[in-house]
C-alpha cells in the first residue's frame, strides 16, 4: 500500500504533560516517520507519514495522549516530503524544538 503523510495540529491540553514523548513512542511503535514539537501558541504539531494504516493509527493515539493530557481538537492536512525531511538526519522519528 502506498505511504500516506498527514501534518497534524493538536490543540488542548497538550503541553507540560509529557504529548511529545507521547507521540514519538506512538509513531515508533507503528513505524511511523516524522516530527513533533510544542508550537508557541501552546498547541502540539507533528507531521507523520507511513501507511495509512500505521498513520491513521498515530493519530487515533493522538485523540487520547497521555493520562494528564486533554485534546480538544485535531486538525489534519496533507503533509509533502519536504515537511516529512525536517526530523533529525539520521532519526526515523524527531522532537524538534518549539516553533
């Protein structure tokens, strides 16, 4: 099946309550490649591509996030590869710093 990149922001209670690390083991764990950070506004972003399948599920674990998280909405576009290509070289799956 072809890959699928997704760009997500996810808005809510998702800073200070460990969402980054949250995210990176989820799309490790899928396989998923990408990035996530904490944007200034006090949203999280991140940027998955993988299977849809695998993608898909990323951000079905996105909807939870972890125990002290609270997400309130999510909106998703299409991400390019250019986007995909900002994680750390080297590195299946990044946290970036803040935007």
């Amino acid at each position: 099946m072809t890959d699928m990149a997704k760009r997500v922001l996810i808005q809510g209670r998702v800073q200070g309550v460990g969402f980054r690390d949250f995210v990176e083991r989820a799309a490790l764990r899928h396989g998923v490649q990408g990035w996530v950070r904490n944007r200034r506004d006090g949203s999280v972003e991140a940027v998955f591509a993988g299977t849809p399948e695998a993608v898909v599920a990323v951000i079905a674990a996105c909807q939870h996030g972890p125990g002290a998280s609270r997400v309130d909405r999510i909106d998703e576009a299409p991400a390019g590869p250019d986007d995909v290509a900002q994680r750390y070289t080297g590195e299946l799956f990044s946290v970036l710093p803040t935007a």
